[in-house]
C-alpha cells in the first residue's frame, strides 16, 4: 500500500515507532504460540512446523520474525492474487484458506493449509494476516504429503485455490462439509483449522487495538519507516560484498520417479552494488517426481538464504524493505519453477532445501567470514497404520531422528536444531509425547561420535535414532528424507555432511530403505535412522588443539578420529596430548583425509578415507 499524504507528514517520535513496530513482530510470536497451545497435531503443536505473519493490503511484508521461509516469505504473491480474483469483493470477517501451489495460492505443498483474513479499519483494508500450517493430512493416496509416484498434484492431495470459507463473520458449512469428507481425520483437521481461524482473529484484534492507539497514519508511517530503515541497513550490507557473479549448486538423491539420478539446483549469484540477482536458470528442469518448487517456494527459499548471510542484529526486523534488493530468476518449467500440473509433495524438503543450499555456498565465495555450511538432511517419513491400543488409524512424522546444525564460520553447528529448511524453527517433539501418540517405543535417541563434518569449527552431531513398531502393519514413505547419496557441503575447506542410512531390522534382516521410497512395515519392525550432523567450515588441521580435546572428552570424535582427522594425537583416558607428535603430523596435513560412514551391517560409524564410499553410495 503507498503511503498516504498525509501518513508522509505524521512525525512519528522514537518511542512510538518502536512500540508500534515491536508490537508487530511480538504480536507475530504470540500467534505462533497460540497455534501451538490450541492446535491437536503433533506437527503443529509440538513440532510447530506453522508459520504467520503480517503483510500490508498491497501484499507488502510488515513482520514474519519466525516460521518456514517456505510457508510465508512469498506470501506477498499470493495476496495480490487475492486482491486479483476479489477485487472489491473483500469485507471484514473474510477469512481466505488455500493450500493450492498453483492458481493464485502460490503454496509450498498440499499440506500446509494457509488461512488469510483480509483487516479493515473504518471500511478501509489495511492489513493481511497469514497462519499457515502442516496439516496431518490434506488427501491423496497417502497422507502426510510426501509419497512419490503422484500423476499428477490431482493426485497428491485436495488441491484448494484461494476460496472464502468465512464470509463477513459467517462459515460456509457446505464449503467446509466438502474439505473435510475429503481428508481422513475430519474431527482432527477441523480442530487444527479452527485453531488457526482463532488465531488470525485475535491477530486481527490485536492490530486493529494498535489503529485505535495511535491512528491509521501513525501505524502506516511506522511501518513504512522501518520497511525503508531495513532496506538502506539490507542495501549496505550487500554493498560491501564484492561486485560479481558467484556460483553455486546442491542436489537431492533423486526425484522419486526417475530412481537414483540426482536433480540438481544451481545458482549465479550476481551481486552489483547494493542489489543481488539469483539466478537459477542453469538448474534441472522440471522432473516428473514430486520435487518440483513452484516460483514462490524458489523465490521464498532464495531470499531467506540471502537474509541468513546478512547482519544477525538485522534478524528481528526483516520486512518488504528486506526483499527489495532482492530479485530471483526461474525460468518455467524448471525444477525451481515448475508448471502445472507438476507434484510439488517433496519440494520443502527437497530442492527446496536445495535452493537454500545453493545460494549459502555462492555467497560463501563472496564474503569467506561469513560462510555458512550445510546442515544436517531431513530424515523425515511418514507411517500409516493402526495404532492396537485404539484401533484407529494414525500417521506419524517427526523431526526427532534429523542430524543438526551446519557451521558458521567462527562457530561450531549446534547438535539439535532441525533442518536448514525451517531455520531452526521447527523443533524435535518428546519421546514420553510420541509413544503416547503413536504405537512406537524409542529405543535409542542419541548423538553419534564421528558423524559430523569435520572442520576448523564441525557440524553439530549426527543422530541415532531407532524405534520398536508395536502397532499393525503398515506402510512407511520416505519422501521426507534426503542424504543416502547427496551431501550438504562443507565451507572454506570443511568436510561435508557425512552419507545417511535409513534400516529395518526385521528379525536377521537389515533392510536398507532409501529416500524418496514406500516400504512395508511389520509388526516388531525396528526402525533405525542414522543421521549424520552438520557440516564443518574451515581445514580441520586448523582447529584449535584445546577444542579437540574438548571434543574426544565429550565423545563428539574419538581418539583416532582426532588422529586422523584433526592432526591431534590425544589419549582418550586422560586427554593428554602429545605434542611433538601432533606437531609433525600438522606441520605435513596427509593428502588422504578421513571421514565418518555407516556400516551397514554393525550399524557403526567407521573412519575411512574421503571419497571411499562414493561407488557403492547407492
């Protein structure tokens, strides 16, 4: 929305600009919670993968503090698509719901059902409110989204462009009587819906209290000031990254369909004195498996990886003035802009995360102090089956068996965050929660030594996760997962994400399921999730001695993994370290260096030397 006249002449003081300003990013972080305390899902109210925010009435982004770049940072496109199809034909009391990646809802995926209310004040639209989130099922042949093999997105799920189901304050019963007999938990998702229509109400009262404080022009002079403060602090800080045209590329497994053949994402990132363009014109075009991102998850991915380099003290105030310096190229019909009807049900995880990916890498050649390296892969499934204790039928996903975080340069990857796709924002649930909610009992959640990327600062630990099946048989789709071939890079010399590997023991057997599959499950079945950790950043031979130590103490690598790896030759009892011999080894760093790999049969972390497992990878 353009300023108005008389909005241009308000002086607003110091002290109103930041409460009206603070009062929309915390405003933000309340919905967030709200979601989560009335919400039934184990997605959304204990993994909290949701996100909300608040855009101006032109689509113009006012406040997305935390969420999924996927789930919202594109939002402006979907709202001048509403402004689009309902012209004038918006009142107070509307509330918009879509989940439709194409036609005007510009949506990551089927599941993640966005509900937007239109925010009058005194007749005028003002605002937008978004909150979005993964819903447990949305249709299709399989829930939870992530099943390859779809015909088409017809198939993968309830395909909703943006429709009223609220008008003027009013349900539409017959609209809703329609989703719901459309999904498999009606009673379940109409909760989780509710939840989120409550949210975007209190959202709405909350902001139409601050019109009333302060007044219309006072609200919209705030919020246009700080949309321009952003954008010059933005501008300044790509203005000192070096003028140029840096590039970088990531891949995922495959795309489910086409098995085995990696689709690759890559960028040219060219930065021109305070303006960035991303390029993604050189990546795959579009697969028929179900990994394909629409413009605006491209779009939303890019920016975020653009934001994530930039000024942390920058983080709690990005808005529209963030992104104006931004411009992202996808050519249609390519993997990162796909035409319909393509299957999109991977793409957050997969290509998506590998947009992300490809920008951090580029500007990591632009400005090497601020290099980021990739994180651990999802390695999410979903299982269908039916849960003995009620005999009712569940689908179960988790973030709990992911690796952790990448490293920064200056920091080492923190063990427990979840995936580069979600920021962090999404968290892991509780082992008593899951085995109330699901026929699963954990057997092993656990940090494993040596199954990290190494570096001068490493990657946060790889998980091992395994759990005993004591409900039904039943069915387990990976397309949630990523990592068995491709690796998350490491930066400025650091080793990247080590391979993954996703096991069923099945009596004496050991069934290796790779992503982007459906496997059967049995009765007693374990299920084993080895997930490696972030990458490092840096030489490892450059990392301080002391740390190392640290490291073999706390049983992050061992004493032969500090050998090898690190160059540090340490006594795993009493972390003594020998000195002369940790000197001659750093003073000639081997050209054959070692990394950590699964075996498959003992289910150990082995060291063994880099680039030994590429062959047998698949």
């Amino acid at each position: 929305m353009p300023i108005t006249e008389e909005s241009a002449l308000v002086t607003i003081d110091p002290i109103t600009l930041s409460t009206v300003w603070y009062g929309f990013q915390s405003l933000c972080r309340e919905m967030r919670g709200m979601v989560t305390r009335t919400a039934q899902s184990y997605l959304m109210a204990t993994l909290k993968d949701l996100s909300v925010g608040v855009w101006l009435a032109d689509g113009s982004t006012v406040a997305v503090p935390e969420g999924l770049p996927g789930q919202f940072l594109g939002t402006h496109l979907a709202i001048e698509s509403i402004r689009e199809k309902f012209k004038d034909n918006l009142h107070p009391g509307d509330v918009i719901l879509t989940n439709d990646p194409y036609h005007g809802g510009h949506n990551t995926h089927l599941p993640d059902w966005g509900f937007i209310r239109p925010i009058f004040h005194e007749g005028e639209l003002l605002f937008f409110t978004l909150v979005r989130g993964h819903m447990m099922d949305t249709g299709g042949s399989f829930p939870g989204g992530y099943f390859a093999n779809a015909y088409d997105i017809i198939a993968e799920g309830l395909c909703i462009q943006p429709l009223k189901i609220i008008k003027r304050g009013v349900e539409d019963a017959d609209l809703f009587a329609l989703i719901f007999n459309n999904v498999r938990w009606p009673d379940e998702i109409r909760i989780d819906s509710n939840a989120m229509i409550a949210t975007s109400k209190f959202a709405e009262n909350r902001i139409l209290e601050l019109l009333r404080r302060y007044g219309k022009d006072t609200v919209l002079g705030a919020v246009h000031a700080m949309m321009d403060r952003t954008e010059r602090a933005v501008r300044a800080e790509i203005a000192a990254l070096p003028d140029g045209t840096y590039t970088g590329e990531a891949s995922t497994d495959d795309d489910g369909t086409i098995l085995d053949q990696p689709v690759t994402v890559r960028v040219d990132a060219t930065i021109k004195g305070d303006s960035i363009t991303l390029d993604f014109s050189r990546s795959d075009a579009q697969r028929p498996g179900f990994v394909n991102c629409v413009y605006a998850v491209t779009y939303a991915r890019a920016s975020a990886a653009v934001l994530i380099n930039l000024d942390p003290a920058l983080a709690d105030f990005h808005n529209a003035g963030s992104l104006r310096p931004i411009t992202v190229i996808a050519p249609p019909g390519s993997v990162t802009n796909a035409n319909y009807p393509a299957t999109v049900g991977a793409s957050p995880v997969n290509v998506g995360g590998q947009v992300i990916e490809s920008v951090i890498e580029a500007l990591g050649k632009a400005r090497p102090d601020r290099s980021i390296a990739g994180w651990g892969k999802h390695r999410g499934d979903y299982t269908f089956a039916v849960d003995p204790r009620s005999g009712e039928r569940y689908v179960r996903t988790t973030f709990d068996y992911d690796g952790s975080a990448g490293a920064v340069w200056g920091h080492d990857g923190m063990t427990g965050p979840t995936t580069l796709n979600t920021l962090g924002s999404v968290q892991r649930g509780s082992v008593e929660e899951a085995e109330i909610r699901f026929p699963w009992r954990m057997l092993k959640l656990e940090a494993r030594s040596n199954f990290n990327g190494a570096g001068r600062w490493r990657g946060g630990g790889g998980i091992d996760w395994r759990a005993v099946n004591e409900g039904s048989d039943g069915r387990m789709a990976t397309g949630s997962s990523d990592g068995d071939v491709t690796q998350g890079k490491g930066a400025q010399g650091g080793q990247p994400v080590p391979r993954c590997r996703t096991m069923i023991l099945r009596g004496d057997q050991k069934i290796r399921v790779k992503p982007h599959r459906m496997a059967e499950i049995k009765q007693g079945d374990i299920v084993v999730k080895l997930s490696a950790g972030g990458a490092g950043v840096g030489d490892p031979f450059e990392r301080p001695i002391d740390k190392v130590v640290m490291d073999v103490r706390d049983e992050k690598v061992t004493a032969d993994a500090a050998r090898l790896i690190y160059g540090v030759v340490v006594d795993p009892v009493t972390l003594k370290v020998d000195e002369a011999a940790t000197r001659k080894l750093r003073a000639a760093p081997p050209a054959q260096r070692y990394e950590g790999v699964v075996n498959e049969e003992t289910l150990d972390i082995e060291l063994k030397p880099v680039g030994s497992q590429t062959e047998d990878a698949r």
